[in-house]
C-alpha cells in the first residue's frame, strides 16, 4: 500500500500564491491534494494515514540547488560516488529535496571519472534526489575564469564533447560556457539537440557576442555579475544583455558577497520574477566545523589564499532563503526564486510547486526558519 501523509494547520507556500490554514495531502511519491482546514477535518482518513499537524508553520516545495560543488566536506570533483551521496544527506538538512552536482572545470580524465561517479549515484541518494549533472567547463574563458583552474581549460571541441555525453548515460543536465568562443555556435547545436540546458558564464562575451550566443539557444546565465564582462555604458557586455532581454534568466548567489544585495534588488526590478534563480555555488568544505583548507580560506565566502580571488560561498540554500527575506523579497517571491523557477528552467516539470499531481518534496519550516519537516519522493525524510 502507497505511503499516505497529511500536513495540516499550515501556511503553504505554493509557488506561485499564500495559502493559509491549509492541509497538504500526499499518496505514494505525489501531492494529491490541497485544501483548507474545514475540509481536512471533514476527511475520513486511513488508521494509516501519517496525520502531521505543522502548528501554522510554513509548507513549501523543496529548495532546488541547481548550482553545487559541494557540502559537508564532500564534492562533487571528488570522483566519487560516496561523496555525491553524503552530498545528498547533507543538502536534506537544509531544505533542498534535489540538486544539480556542479563539475567545475578539470582535465579531461578528471572530468570523466566525476561525470561517472555522479551516474553510479542516481538513484541510490537517501537525501535530496541528483536531477543531472552540470559541467561548469571546460569551454569557458581564460579571461574571465574566476576560481577555475587554467588546466581545466579547452577549445571548444565537439568530440570531447561527445565523451562527456556518453559517460553522463545522458544525465548531463545543464552547462556553462562562455558564448564568444570559437565553434561555440556548433556546440551548442549539439548541446540543444541532447536537451543541454545551456549557461553564458565564466565569459568575457560581448554584448553582441551574447546576442549571437542567444540565437544558438544560450538562454540562462551563471552566476550573474560574477566571473564575466561586466556592465559598461559603451559596451553592455554580459551584464547588460541579461538586464536588457528579458527571456534570459539569472542565476543569484545568495550569500550577500558574490552580490551585494541591492544589486538582487535591481535585478528584480528589471528581470521577471521567473527569470531570477537563487543558488549556493557552494564548496567542499561549506558547512564543516573547519572551512580552512591548503588552498581556501573563508571570510564570508571562499578565496584563494595565493590571490585573494573569490572562489565560491559557503552557504545553504537555506541559509540564501533567509538572505532574500531579510533584504525585503517577500517570502511568496523568494520561494519562486528558490524552487518553482529552478524546476522550470530546468525542466522539471512535476518539482516546485504545491499542487495536485506534483511530486511530493515539501519542507515544513518555521518563522525562525528551522526546518521541521523534509519529506523527498514522498517520504519523511527529517522530523522535527
């Protein structure tokens, strides 16, 4: 008999409205239901049936991370699968029901044993469920390469390409690249006919080089301000084209360091909302008792001790949750940043909503936003 749950007494945050005094419903590995507290209690449930009552705590779909390196001490450039499943563990805690394992740019080898390790995981995660794998590399540019590393670099070339694809069983998900380089509009072709969900980051792209890369299908931008050609008044660059076309949509790091907040605040008025996706870019050794290692120190954020750069945060989606609430997103809003938009651009069409027929991953949490209940594929997950 399939798993039943009710949440009820709650505040749900669907997505896209407020719903209060409602109960959530849950057969199997799907929302069945949604109604207000006067139907629940007119129900006839099962002596089975996981009644919870949430206390007027807020019901919302799982956070989507669609842009990790990891957390806890485990990473995805690790080449392990033990390390992307103790990822999954670890992401449960803090309120994301799936993720997108990040790949930063490697050798090739090192690149290929990674994409094979994230494979031999799916489908044996006991946390937030592995929806694909993005490559953050390797065809990004030298001039604007941020915390990546120069070896991990290479020409656009289609038949390395070809490997990636095929050691990914067709699990790659979305890529980031840089739009201006050479035989860049071949590989995107390529890219789209897979079902590649393709990123401009780590580019130093023209304006009109951006422009061109939109034609080939490069829709959605990396970490938005960072590690690419920034806003210039004679030259738009990166920057200005995702400001000016309103059918690019945005990644956000959410730690207030990578962006200052008000610049979040820009973006939400010149972006659409669904445009706008809020992401850790977190590292290895985010979330562990020591953040120091031979390369990194953390202050607010990752930086390489050789030259100070900017490598990436340290943050959970929840912790970037908390963020947007409290530089003024309206919760309603900041909740469509962080699970309904990932899951639509990412093509996850039945994640990110609360809604019948929807797949079952839902975090409960409470004005302090303390997560009280996670529940992933229709199973409880955590309690609190």
């Amino acid at each position: 008999m399939a798993n039943e749950i009710c949440l009820h007494n709650a505040t749900v945050l669907t997505g896209s409205t407020i719903m209060e005094n409602c109960a959530v419903h849950i057969l199997g590995n799907t929302i069945v239901d949604v109604y207000n507290e006067k139907r629940f209690h007119q129900k006839n449930f099962s002596p089975k049936t996981n009644i919870i009552n949430v206390k007027k705590a807020f019901i919302a779909p799982g956070f989507i991370d669609t842009h990790i390196h990891g957390i806890g001490g485990f990473g995805a450039n690790d080449c392990s699968t033990s390390s992307i499943l103790k990822m999954s563990e670890q992401l449960c805690k803090y309120g994301v029901t799936s993720f997108i394992p990040t790949i930063a740019a490697a050798p090739e080898e090192e690149t290929i044993k990674a994409i094979k390790a994230i494979v031999k995981a799916c489908d044996k995660e006991k946390g937030a469920k592995i929806l694909g794998i993005h490559l953050e590399g390797p065809f990004i540019s030298r001039e604007r390469i941020g915390g990546q590393i120069q070896n991990g670099l290479y020409p656009v070339n289609i038949d390395l390409m070809e490997k990636f694809w095929k050691a990914s069983n067709g699990k790659i998900i979305n890529m980031t690249v840089a739009p201006e380089l050479p035989n860049m509009h071949q590989l995107a072709l390529y890219c789209i006919q897979k079902g590649i969900i393709l990123q401009a980051g780590h580019t130093n792209a023209t304006y009109e080089q951006m422009v061109e890369g939109m034609q080939a299908g490069i829709m959605h931008v990396t970490h938005i301000f960072n590690a690419m050609r920034p806003l210039h008044h004679r030259e738009p660059g990166v920057v200005g084209a995702a400001l000016i076309h309103p059918e690019l949509s945005c990644e956000i790091i959410g730690d207030g360091i990578h962006v200052n907040p008000h610049l979040i605040t820009l973006l939400m008025k010149c972006k659409p909302l669904n445009q706008l996706v809020l992401i850790t870019d977190s590292l290895k050794p985010s979330k562990t008792s020591s953040c120091q290692t031979d390369e990194l120190y953390f202050d607010k954020c990752f930086r390489r001790k050789t030259d100070n750069i900017i490598v990436g945060s340290g943050i959970s989606m929840l912790d970037g949750f908390k963020n947007l609430v409290s530089w003024g997103v309206p919760i309603e809003k900041a909740v469509r940043i962080s699970s309904s938009n990932p899951a639509r651009i990412m093509k996850q069409d039945k994640k990110g909503l609360i809604m019948p027929g929807f797949d079952a991953d839902i975090i409960v949490f409470n004005k302090k936003f303390e997560i009280l209940h996670t529940i992933i594929n229709g199973k409880l997950i955590k309690e609190g």
